[in-house]
C-alpha cells in the first residue's frame, strides 16, 4: 500500500518541482505573480485535497454514553453503542443500559436505535421495548403483523437533525468530518435544535458557532459552541435579548491519533436554554475497535411494522414530512405521492380552518353589531315609556 502511494505521488512531486522552478523565473515580474496566484491557490487546494484523503476514513468506536436531563422526566440514562464510519457514510447502533425517568428505573425501554447515512439520506430508527414485543407475540398470529414495532425516520442531508440528541451527539463526536470539514465560515447548522424551528426564520436556519480542530487540522472538533444568534431574522416573537447566548457546547478532553486523524475518546457536551439555563448534559467515553469496517449498506432495516416520518421531500425551511407504515423502506416514488397528498390535505384543512376563522370572524362582528343596536335601542326605552304615559294624562 505504501509502495503504491509513493508511487501515485512521485508524479505529483516532479509537477511540483517543475513549478517552483518556473515560478522562481517568473516571481520578479508583478504581472506573473498575479498570473500565478490562482495556479498556486488551486495547487495548495489540491495538496490539501490529497492530505484529507490520507487521514483514516474506515474504521469503527464503541463506548458508553451517560446523558442527564435536569427537566421534564429529569432523565438518566446509560447507553452502549458502536459507530462504523466509512468515508462520510456512518452506522450507529445504540442499546440501553439503564434508564430512569425521575430517579424511577425504566423496564419498557426501547430495544435499540440505529441510525445512518448512507451518503445521501439519513435514517434514524426506534425499535420498540421487551415487553411491547413480548404483548405483541401474545396475540394471534393475524393480528401480529398489523402492530407497530418501531418508529422510524428519514431525510435528505448529511446532519441527522431531527434525531435523538444521543443521535446527534455521537454524530457530532465520530462523523461530523465531513459536514465541518465543507463549511467555509463560522455559520453552521443548530444541530440541537428541531427543524421545526426552522419555521420561525425568515432566512438560512444556521447560528454563529466557534469551533476549533485538534492540532489545527480539519477532522473531528476538539470544542465546538453553538450560540443563538441566527444569521436569519425571525419572524416570531422570541426576545432577541435571549439570541446571544449559549445553546450548546463540546469538549474534547482525550482523543487518539488515527492514521493522521483525530479521533475523540472523551468528550461531553452541554446544552442550555435561552436564558442560560443548563438543561441536559452527555458524557461519551469511547475506544477505537477497529481501524476497519465490514460495513457496504449503510443503511437500517425496520424491524416489522413501522411507523415512519418521511421528511425527504419536505423543502428546507418547512416541516411537511410524510407519515406510513412499512415493514420495508419504500420506493421514493410511492413516498412522493403520499407526501403530495398528505399537502394538499393539510392545504385543504388549513383553507378550511381559515374560512370557518373567517367566517366565525363576521358571525361575531354582526353578534357584536346586533348587541350594540339592542343595547343602544333599549336607552331610549324609558324614555318612550315616559313620553306615552304623559299623553295618556
């Protein structure tokens, strides 16, 4: 292998030796130096391009994950997972350990969740509890199949954005190379927000993020702050006051070296509110297993009947997802016109919801119009009644 590589960069290498031979001729004249600029700028991109290429891209982590919620349920929970990367396709497979909601152990959790990019699509799938299957095979046989087993969900894009946060955390600490390593500026994706709230931006659905690589180079983070100031302007009313402070931060705080590529073997991170408030927190520890993968489909199969949100054809900005069941992941074209459907749908119910809005609108202004005349008719009441008894004497 190493041979081979030598032998892929000793043309590399003369080209370049030519250059800087050439350029060194070149270099006292103002007019080649700008003639040449963009030749150097495309040469050092490509040299860059040959280092990426180079780092590990194949390998696999396993480790635990202790996660923390301090509201709602006040969730703690311990889980075990494994991550296979490949390249910029991932595998995770998740299971629980323990799990208490309130200080209360948990028996019905769910079974697994698996999640994945297989290059184009993300999936993320829940497969349901001991118990709810062990129900389900108490009943007969024709009744099994119609029960649902897992719950699923798939998009377009690299970020598993409307996953799990154990989802995105591991995502974030073991495959976001090569989403970070293609962003140009400081603007990112909240990957701790819902895309939901998408819906309240008028513009990019991206925040202001400081984010630093281990050793200065571009891999896996080494910290990362997600702030809550968004580069579009909102258009509900959330306090601007609140949009610059903290939503999330991770910390690497051991890493190994990986044919050149840092990967993390501790790290947590914290998520807070808009008002500063801490409001869930996750610590990963994590060993590489292997420098391999077995890994060619990257991607989850349903475990039975299950009940999926289809968001890939959803427009960015927008939460229309699709919703059916399936036992397995359905051709596009069947998804596409359910997801038509399910719009015009909703277009109709909102149409319907606005004209009876509308229409209670006017029946109340007339209500409010009919009350006013009867009230104000009726203030003239004693006097008519005094004016016809003054006749009658």
């Amino acid at each position: 292998m190493f041979l081979i590589l030598i032998c892929c960069l000793q043309p590399i290498m003369r080209t370049w030796q030519l250059l800087r031979v050439t350029l060194a001729d070149l270099i006292h004249s103002t007019v080649a130096i700008a003639l040449c600029k963009p030749i150097i700028f495309g040469l050092i991109f490509f040299l860059a391009c040959i280092h990426t290429t180079l780092l590990a891209q194949t390998y696999e982590v396993a480790g635990s994950i202790h996660s923390k919620s301090y509201f709602g349920h006040f969730i703690d929970e311990t889980w075990q997972f494994k991550v296979s990367i490949n390249k910029c396709e991932w595998f995770l497979h998740e299971v629980p350990q323990e799990v208490k909601f309130g200080g209360v152990l948990q028996t019905n959790n769910f079974d697994y969740v698996e999640a994945s990019f297989d290059g184009i699509q993300y999936y993320v799938v829940y497969s349901m509890g001991t118990i709810t299957k062990r129900f389900i095979a108490s009943l007969p046989k024709q009744d099994q199949g119609t029960q649902q087993t897992a719950t699923a969900i798939v998009g377009m894009g690299i970020i598993p954005e409307d996953a799990g946060s154990h989802v995105r955390d591991l995502w974030l600490g073991f495959a976001s190379h090569c989403y970070l390593g293609s962003q140009t500026n400081d603007w990112l994706y909240p990957l701790f927000m819902s895309r939901v709230d998408a819906l309240s931006f008028s513009g990019p659905f991206k925040v202001k993020c400081f984010l630093d690589f281990q050793n200065g180079g571009k891999y896996l983070p080494s910290k990362l702050i997600y702030t809550y100031q968004f580069a579009a302007k909102t258009t509900e009313k959330i306090k601007t006051s609140d949009l610059s402070g903290t939503n999330a931060i991770f910390e690497d705080y051991t890493h190994t070296n990986l044919g050149g590529a840092i990967i993390p073997t501790h790290y947590t991170i914290k998520r807070y509110s808009m008002s500063g408030q801490l409001t869930s927190e996750s610590d990963i520890h994590a060993e590489i297993c292997n420098d391999s993968t077995s890994f060619t489909n990257f991607i989850p199969s349903l475990p039975g009947n299950t009940y999926v949100s289809d968001l890939r054809f959803s427009p960015i900005g927008q939460y229309q997802d699709a919703h059916y069941y399936a036992t397995n992941w359905p051709a596009s074209v069947k998804v596409e016109k359910i997801y038509k459907t399910e719009v015009k749908q909703n277009a109709e119910q909102l149409e319907y919801k606005k004209f009876m809005s509308d229409d209670r609108k006017k029946w109340n202004h007339n209500v409010r119009i009919a009350v006013v005349s009867i009230m104000f008719i009726s203030s003239f009441v004693p006097l008519f009644i005094y004016h016809f008894s003054k006749r009658k004497q």
